[in-house]
C-alpha cells in the first residue's frame, strides 16, 4: 500500500480536539515552522513567549525558532533548556522551571505563554509548570521527537517523576495548540526514530489494523523519515489519539487506558533498566510480553502475534529484555498507578487493531510473560 500522495497546496493537516471545556488544534506539516507565530496569534493574544527546550534540541532549532516568532512580532522570546534525558523529569527541575518562569513573567501584565520545544520531556515537565502556575497559563507543544509528535504532545498529560515511580505528579492540562513540522524530525538518531515507530506500531494494534499493515510494508521508509510516510502515518496516529482523548479526556472510562498497551511492563522495565532501555524500546518488549499473557488467555492467535514481533523486530526494536530479578519487575509494576489501581490491569489485544482491558491477570502469567 503506498502513502496519498504529498499534496504541496496544502502543506499542513488540522485535527480539531473538541473537549467540553476547551478545543485545540493540532497542525501537522513539513517544513511549516515559519507558520508557528500565526497559528499561535489565532490562539492567544500574548507578544512574548517563554520557550522550554533541552540541551539537545536547543542548539538545533532553537534560535531558527526564535527568529520566526520575531518576524511575527513576539517581542520578548526567552529561551531556556534543561538537561537532556528523562532526570529532567523531576521536582528540582520543576521547581527551577517555575522559577524561571515567574522571573519572564514579571512586569508583562498578561498570563505568561509558555511554548515547549521538544520530546516527551520538556512537553511533560514544561506542561506542568503550565497547569500549576498562576493556576495555568497557555501552553503550546512544538514536538521535536517522532514520540511526541504521535503521542504525549496530545492529549494534556503533564507531570515529573517522584519517588521512582514515572508520572506520579501531574495532572490533565491541554495546550492551546499542539504545531508539529515534522522537517524539525531530520536531526533525531535512528534510535529516537525506533522508540516513536513503537508508539506507531502501538496505535495499530490498539485501533488500526490498516496502519499496521501500512507499517508491515513500509518501516523502511518510516525509519528514513521519508516525508510522505510519514506525513501519512503522524496524521493517522493523531487522528486516533484525538478521538480517544476526546472520548475520555480524564483517562476514566477505560477507553484511554486502551493507549497503554505495552506501557505496563514497558515503564516497568524502563525503570528496572534504570532507563538504560529507551522508552520505545522497553514499550516493544511491552507490548511483546504483554501479548505472551493475551496467548495464555486465549485471546489473541499466533499468527498477529507473531506479527506483531516481526514488525517490531524489522523496525530495529528488542522484543526480549536483558535478564531482570522478576521481583524488581513486580517492585514498579506496583508503582504503576494504573496497574495497581486496576488490580493487575493488562490492555490486551484480541487481534491486530482490536485490545480489551483485562482485570485481574494471575501473577504467574506477568512472571512468566
Ligand atoms: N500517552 C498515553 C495517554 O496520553 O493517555
């Protein structure tokens, strides 16, 4: 199956998040970011911005950044970065980024706009300096990694780590507007690349059963950020995760907990490893394990299964972990809110495209799978 082709008159995709409360746009497109101060004055009507980005991505796309919300007429654009990796999701980074942006705020009479310039991290932690200060100010996610772009800058998740345990802190905020030029994807490593192709390959599982067979015949061009692939691809996983997040913003009716699938044993093992697996690779040995309980139950047949290792194996994913105490794996399988909260809760496919919640999965099957 081939992408619809690149339509150059219309560089940009729109999803509409309708909330209750709040609607938001999504803008998808390649080469676009020259659009970003437009799309922004559309949205609120502040003239300065205060940028959070990371030491990594800073130095790429920060001050091309600045210069076009300059042109637009943003006077005040301060950028700041914090260090790269998940350790800047944390209550000391929290706490520094307050602080830095109670200093931009001060002597500018309107609510401060923050603008989150990066991957699951800085949208995470900067979205939560967003939600808790001045009792919320406006938000905007620019993601710079292909996870981000598919998955967390959507859908107003924020928070840090605490206590070892991965997103303890937080709440549900949504940004303004979530701006995606995917050109800015160009400098991720092939291995940023894998772990948002797992987040992909997720959605497929979970709702898609057309993307995944998409996926099947083109990872290679995925892996090569080719741009109508993946123009095609980012499009298709926003568009399912706006309609699941619009069915349950607040994660409650067990329609959003569908978008954990691999994430249970995933965080798990990410946290075992102490982050030395990334979180698209831990998410792929997830996703596989937690397949190994859905063949135990009877729920899904051997040949998706088997599909599904493939696929992830193709993409340059790990579908075994490296040998952890099955006790340490319990010890933050306990941490996780979601887990523990639902008694031993498992998304679980039933085929490629369809998963159910399952409660209450004997510990002998986790350990085994
Ligand atoms: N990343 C999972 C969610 O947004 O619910």
């Amino acid at each position: 199956m081939t992408a619809p082709s690149w339509d150059t008159t219309a560089p940009e995709k729109t999803i509409k998040v309708t909330l209750d409360t709040q609607s938001y746009n999504v803008v998808v497109g390649y080469n676009n970011l020259s659009r970003l101060g437009r799309h922004i004055r559309q949205v609120v009507k502040n003239d300065n911005v205060f940028v959070l980005t990371d030491t990594r991505v800073g130095p790429l796309h920060a001050v091309r950044l600045k210069e076009t919300l300059q042109t637009d007429g943003f006077k005040d654009v301060t950028v700041v970065q914090v260090p790269e990796g998940e350790k800047s999701k944390s209550m000391e980074e929290y706490l520094n980024i307050l602080g830095e942006v109670h200093r931009f705020s001060r002597g500018k009479p309107e609510k401060a706009l923050m603008l989150n310039l990066g991957g699951g991290v800085v949208g995470d932690l900067g979205g939560f300096v967003a939600a808790t200060y001045t009792r919320g100010c406006n938000y905007i996610q620019v993601p710079t990694s292909l996870l981000a772009a598919v998955d967390s800058s959507l859908g107003g998740k924020v928070g840090v780590d605490f206590a070892g345990a991965k997103n303890i802190v937080g709440s549900f905020y949504q940004p303004g507007l979530v701006f995606i030029d995917l050109s800015l994807l160009k400098t991720l490593e092939t291995k940023e690349v894998r772990t948002g192709l797992a987040e992909v390959v997720k959605y497929g599982v979970i709702k898609d059963s057309t993307l995944f067979r998409y996926c099947e015949d083109n990872y290679e061009k995925l892996l090569g950020l080719d741009p109508e692939a993946t123009f095609h691809t980012v499009g298709i996983c926003l568009q399912i995760k706006a309609g699941v997040v619009q069915e349950d913003v607040l994660d409650r009716k067990g329609i959003r907990a569908a978008l954990n699938y691999g994430h249970t044993i995933g965080h798990a093992i990410e946290a075992a490893s102490s982050y030395g697996y990334s979180h698209g690779e831990a998410v792929s040995i997830g996703m596989v394990a937690e397949n190994v309980i859905a063949r135990e139950l009877g729920l899904l047949d051997r040949e998706s299964a088997g599909r599904v290792k493939n696929l992830l194996k193709n993409i340059g994913l790990p579908v075994v972990s490296k040998k952890f105490p099955v006790s340490e794996v319990f010890s933050y399988l306990s941490r996780d809110k979601k887990f523990t909260g639902g008694a031993n809760r498992f998304v679980l496919p039933t085929e490629i495209g369809s998963v159910k919640l399952v409660s209450g999965v004997e510990e002998r099957l986790v350990e085994k799978a």
